[in-house]
C-alpha cells in the first residue's frame, strides 16, 4: 500500500492543472503588474483574470478581492483593518473560542493594546448560538469574527443568522473561510459577511497566497503601507504565479464540489462506522450533520493522539490530531475543551481529512490499521487494564 494522507485539512498538494496553469508565469510572463509596458500588461491580465474567477465563486465584485499572503494575512488585515477603519464606532470585537489562532491570537494581541473582545462559548458540537452573539452586541460592537467552519472538528457556524443580526445593528462580520471554501457553498452575499477570509493551499493551490474579499465601501484600514497595489489595501509586488496558481484552484474545486463532496462524505462515514463498530469507546467529536464533508474527528479513550498518530505514520497513514500550526504542543485542544469536551479525551482526539482522491481501498486499510493501533496502545495502558477489570 502507498502511504496514506488523510491531513487534507492541514495542506493539500498542488494539482497537476494548477502547476500547469502556474508555470508561464515564472520564466515567460514575468512582468511587474504594475509595469506599463507589454510584460507588465500580460501580468496585470493574469492578475485580473484570477480576481474574475475568484470573485465569481464568491458571488462578489471583482474590487472586493484582495490578494494576500493566505490566511492568515487575510485575516489580521480584516480584523485590525475593520478596528482601526472604525475607531469612531468603538473598540470591541466579538468572537467565539474555537477560532483558529490566526483570530485567536490577533484578538489577544489587540486586547493588550486596549480593545475589548469577547469570546463566545460554543454547544457540545462547536456550534455557537446566534442569540449568544446578539446578547453579547454593545454600543462599542465593530466587528463579529467567526470562522465558517471550524477546521479542527469540521462545524459549520450559523453564519446567515449572525450577518442578518448583524446587519440589522450595524456591525460588520469578518468570517475565516479557510476550510470551507472549495468544500460547501461559500457566497458573501448569502453568508451577508462583509469580510471573508480564505487560503489557496487547503483547496489543492499553491501556499502562501489567500484572499480577503472586503465589501465595497466598508471602511477598513490596510495593514501595511507602501505602493498602490490592490488599491492600496494590500501594497507589495503581487505573486503572479502563485495568484494564478489560486484561480485555477478555485474554479477546478467550484465546477467539482458536487461530485467531490458527495464522494468525501461517503467515505468519511464509512470510516466512522468502520470505527464505532470495531473500536469501543470512541466518540466523534464536531457536529453530526452540519460539518464540512473532509472532516472526522474520533476521540479515543485510554490512549494519546499523538501516540496514535505516530504509530499510523510508522505504518505509513498521516492524520493529525486536529490544527498543524499545534501539532506538537501536548496541550489539550482549545476547539474540544471549548466543546465541553474532558481534556483526557481531548487529548485522545484525531482528525482524519479526506481530500479529492481519496479511495474506498484507503479508507478500508486506515480502519483496519487503526483498530489494531489502538488495541496495541490500550494494551499498554494500565487505566484501560483497570476499566477491563471493573
Ligand atoms: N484559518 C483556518 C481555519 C485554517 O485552517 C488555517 C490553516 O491552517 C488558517 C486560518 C491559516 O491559513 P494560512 O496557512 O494560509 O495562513
């Protein structure tokens, strides 16, 4: 058997008709989009022409996309962007607790230089409640920021009930859609979001370029100054080929969501009942319907994720235990303590990600690889041999 990757959600590789698409701009097309003459002409055409793609997927003006450094960029510039464009409304921003840290740790930082945030507590399946977020309004409210779906545990926000609130009381909403775009429908229009976040690497483009789509005339403030670019909202020489590289992504993923979709949750739930039949005391964490098709995520009791994992990538599978950017740390997950969930069985939790070629053979092994994985380190565990007694 090949090796197995099943951390689509951390990255995905970059698809052949991206590459493809990407490579003239790197030794043949390689004007400034700025220039004037004929090479910076044909740069600028490529830089337009991804914008169109992009902004049709989002169901958004072509000037309400901004390129950036991926999501993380996109999402600084959205949440110190809206504050600071807004200092006359006031200074606090509304969240909830299972953002990914790009949110997370920008709020932080912000909230040691004066501005008020509040993180919102989410129910036993990561979802937040929309009255929760209306309660939390005050007359200081400039933005709400609350990612679409979560990327550890796969839940899907009711982000059209916050936007609609929202609107109604004249706050903006940034979303982070990082992992849902390329999965589900993702339409700022629909969502009624005023700025959304999304990375090219977690939809089979090419890292470290994102997006920042900012509706037309909300007042924002870049982050960095310099020259025009992006009208002055994102300054530096853009990345052609890597801007290339997320247009493509982006509309190969659009024209196969349906098709890929349907075959990714197929086997994500035959992989769970693979699971809770042949694996006692596992428990999937995340929501049971309103989840992005990619994602599982198992606790198992009486053994460590990490030791999981380690032991799944001796036999050649790749999972994680939820986020990349804190795989390592041994702390508990933010995302599945927020949850409710005991940090014992938080820290027994893996997430498997499937992605667009994924197969049924794969799946079949990576159970049964599994269910002995687990048995083997149960086996070992003496709070196990104590439950076995009792
Ligand atoms: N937001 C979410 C939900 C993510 O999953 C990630 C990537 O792991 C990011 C933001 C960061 O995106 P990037 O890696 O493009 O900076």
């Amino acid at each position: 058997m090949n090796p197995i990757y099943l951390d689509h959600s951390a990255t995905t590789p970059v698809r052949s008709e991206v590459l493809e698409a990407m490579h003239p701009y790197f030794m043949e097309i390689y004007g400034n989009a700025s220039s004037f003459h004929t090479f910076g002409q044909k740069a600028k055409k490529a830089l337009e022409d991804s914008r169109e793609k992009v902004a049709e997927v989002l169901g958004a003006l072509p000037e309400e996309i901004v390129f950036t450094s991926g999501g993380t960029e996109a999402t600084n510039m959205a949440v110190k962007g809206a504050l600071q464009g807004n200092l006359e409304k006031g200074n606090q921003i509304i969240t909830s607790s299972i953002e990914h840290h790009a949110t997370l740790h920008t709020c932080q930082y912000l909230e040691r230089r004066g501005y008020e945030v509040t993180y919102l507590p989410v129910d036993r399946w990561g979802r937040l409640d929309p009255e929760d977020v209306e309660k939390a309004l005050t007359d200081k409210t400039v933005l709400i920021s609350v990612m679409h779906a979560n990327n550890e545990v796969g839940t899907i926000q009711p982000l059209e009930e916050i936007g609609t609130m929202a609107r109604s009381r004249g706050v903006l909403v940034h979303t982070d859609a990082v992992q849902s775009v390329g999965k589900i429908t993702v339409d700022v229009n629909e969502l009624k979001v005023d700025f959304l976040s999304l990375s090219a690497h977690k939809f089979y483009g090419p890292k470290g370029v994102g997006v920042l789509y900012v509706r037309k005339g909300v007042p924002f403030d870049a982050l960095f100054q310099g020259g025009h670019h992006e009208w002055s909202r994102r300054p530096g020489t853009e990345n052609i080929p890597a801007i290339v590289g997320l247009g493509r992504a982006i509309e190969l993923a659009a024209e196969e969501m349906d098709e890929v979709s349907t075959r990714e949750r197929a086997l994500r739930d035959r992989l769970w009942s693979a699971i809770e039949a042949g694996i006692e005391d596992s428990y999937m964490n995340g929501h049971p319907i309103d989840r992005i098709p990619p994602i599982l995520n198992v606790s198992f009791d009486f053994v460590d994720g990490e030791s999981v994992i380690l032991n799944l990538d001796l036999s050649g599978i790749a999972v994680s235990t939820g986020s990349a950017c804190t795989s390592g740390d041994l702390e508990p997950s933010h995302v599945l303590l927020a949850m409710g969930i005991p940090p014992r069985r938080s820290q027994g939790a893996v997430r498997f990600s499937l992605g667009r070629e994924t197969t049924q053979e794969e799946i079949d092994y990576t159970a049964a690889v599994l269910t002995e994985t687990i048995s083997r380190l149960r086996s070992m565990s003496p709070a196990y041999a104590d439950r076995k007694r009792r």
